[in-house]
C-alpha cells in the first residue's frame, strides 16, 4: 500500500561521535535553562531516530531528508577535526538511512575550510553513500579569530560546480554567531534575546544568500540550486525592494551578477516552511516565486511533527498546490525514492 504523507526536508539529527558540539551553543538555545540536563535532554531528542518515526507514523509524514544539525561541521575552527567529523556522521547517517530506505533519506554533512575537500566529499556523499544533497550551516568557522569563511567568492567554485554536475540541492541553513560576537559590546552581546531562529538566525542567513545572489556563481553555474527553509528566510517579503534598488542604474553598472536576487529566486532558489507555519506567509511565498519553488518542511527537533502537521492539516490552498507543496515538489527536486 502506497503511504502518500508529507514529505520534509530539514530535519537535524546528530551521531554519537558528534554530540559534543552541542554544548557551546546550549545556553543560547535554551537561556536559563542550560547546563548538562539541557544539552543531554537535546541530544537525546537529536539521537531518537525510532521515536521520530513513531512520531511520522502517527501524525502523516512519509518520508524525511536528515543532516547534521547545526552549527554541523561548520562549527569546527580545526579543518582537519572539521573534514573527519563530516565524513564520520556521513557514514553513520548512511547506516541509520540503509535501515529504513523508504522513511529517510540523507544530507551530505561538509566542512568549508577547503572547497575542494567539501566537493570531494559531497560527491562521494551522493555517489557512494546516496545522498541527495548537502546542507550547509551558514559561514565556516576557522582557528582565526578575524577570519569567516563565506561562500560567494570565486575561491569556492569548486565545490558549487560539484553540486551542479551532481544536479543535487545545497541547503542553507542558519547558526548561532560565534561566542567571540557575543561578547560586550559586540551587536549581540548585549541583546542575547534576539539570537536564535526568532531573529538573529534570518538576519544573518540572509545576509550570507543575497551575497550568494550577488556574487555572480549562479550566473557561472546556471544549474545550480539551492534551499532556504523557514519561508526563504524572510527573503521573499523583501524581494521586490531588494531587487529595485539592485536594479538601480549605479548599482546595475557595478554590481558582480548580471541579474537581481528576484530572477535567482524564481531560477535558482527554493524555499521551505521549516518552522515557520504560517500560512499567510505561505500563500505569498507561492504567488511571489511560484508554487514549484515551494516545500514542506518541519524543523524537527526544534520544531515538532505533531505541531507541523496539526498546522498542515489547516492549510488551504487551491487546485493541486498543496499536494505539490506538501510533498511532490521535494520529490522531484531531490529525486527522491518514493512515488509521487
């Protein structure tokens, strides 16, 4: 019998040999509330693969996508602990995936200290281990203080022409600042109520993807796609203002891409609902950039399948859009093996 749930495409986990980088950023996480209970409660949750599945059992999710959850492997300063921690989780993801094949999938886990490395390792994610993309947490930290590594110079063409012969995804997804932003006086280190997904995550994230837009490697790799959850990353409300004063005479002689971030959107970009279930939110998001670039998402474990599909469940949309939304747009973009 067919089982023709939602489909999701953000969902963190983490393996055992990896649980330790989850305690730098607990206490941001979970203010007032951190220490060792905290963090182990949270890895526990991140580790329950068994009970995420009885969980999609009883509420209607079909399949999901998993990756390393943040800050992942670019949470890592040291490249060599970086590059071994993203070929450990990459096999271990693959064995819990082999175990149940028609419920999970993969997402390649990168380090970005060294473009080469990280296209290296995404082809062998995708080609020996059947991964259907990457997922990449924001800016790469490195053993520099003054040094973060972003992904829209010409320096990471290797890896961007990687994903685009492999014709799989990148996502993009946020993290917390590094613990040196968060000092006094810094923009944050007196505002720690702003960080996290409520705000600071969509602000910086979205720095970093209108950079990529800009920096001219869609207009170099045209094939290329990449995912933004949680509604683009607020991108799409500010998509026509952004792309008019992109458009601007001074700023068109002089910017590095040939087009404005709306044409990446509606050619390169997709967008999913990971936490944020909004529905007003949503049906903009399908009339600005189509329905095609549309996806279903959770954000589990910091968001829960049983919130996310009661939110589903309320949803409206017309003709065949939320069927396409809900699970076959991820099935086409990710070629997924499951039917239609």
């Amino acid at each position: 019998m067919t089982f023709k749930g939602t489909v999701a495409v953000e969902e963190a986990v983490i393996d055992p040999a990896t649980t330790w980088i989850l305690s730098e950023s607990q206490h941001i996480l979970t203010p007032g509330d951190g220490g060792d209970a905290a963090t182990e409660s949270h890895k526990k949750r991140l580790l329950d693969i068994d009970g995420r599945l009885a969980s999609m059992d009883a509420e209607g999710v079909e399949y999901m996508l998993l990756s390393l959850t943040a800050p992942g492997c670019q949470g890592i300063a040291d490249q060599k602990l970086s590059e071994q921690t993203a070929t450990g989780f990459n096999n271990w993801l693959a064995g819990e995936v082999a175990k149940r094949p028609s419920r999970f999938g993969g997402m390649a886990a990168v380090s970005m200290h060294d473009p080469v490395q990280a296209a290296g390792e995404l082809k062998r994610a995708v080609q020996e281990l059947g991964f259907f993309g990457g997922l990449i947490n924001d800016f790469q930290s490195t053993k520099s203080a003054e040094k973060q590594l972003y992904y829209d110079s010409a320096a990471y063409d290797p890896f961007w022409k990687m994903a685009e012969e492999l014709d799989v995804p990148i996502y993009l997804h946020p993290r917390y600042p590094e613990l040196a932003d968060l000092q006094p006086n810094t923009k944050y280190g007196s505002r720690l109520h702003l960080l996290g997904a409520g705000v600071q995550f969509h602000l910086d994230l979205s720095f970093h993807i209108y950079a990529l837009c800009a920096s001219g490697v869609f207009d170099r790799f045209p094939r290329l796609k990449v995912v933004a959850g949680h509604l683009g990353e607020n991108i799409p409300f500010n998509l026509w203002r952004a792309s008019h004063w992109y458009n601007k005479p001074t700023k068109k002689a002089t910017r590095p891409s040939l087009h404005d971030y709306s044409y990446y959107f509606h050619n390169n970009v997709f967008i999913t609902t990971s936490g944020n279930f909004s529905t007003p939110g949503l049906e903009y998001c399908i009339k600005e950039l189509g329905v095609e670039r549309c996806l279903y998402s959770i954000d589990t474990p910091y968001d829960q399948v049983k919130e996310a599909q009661e939110w589903w469940r309320t949803v409206e949309l017309k003709d065949n859009q939320k069927e396409l939304v809900g699970r076959e747009n991820a099935i086409r973009l990710f070629k997924l093996p499951i039917e239609i």
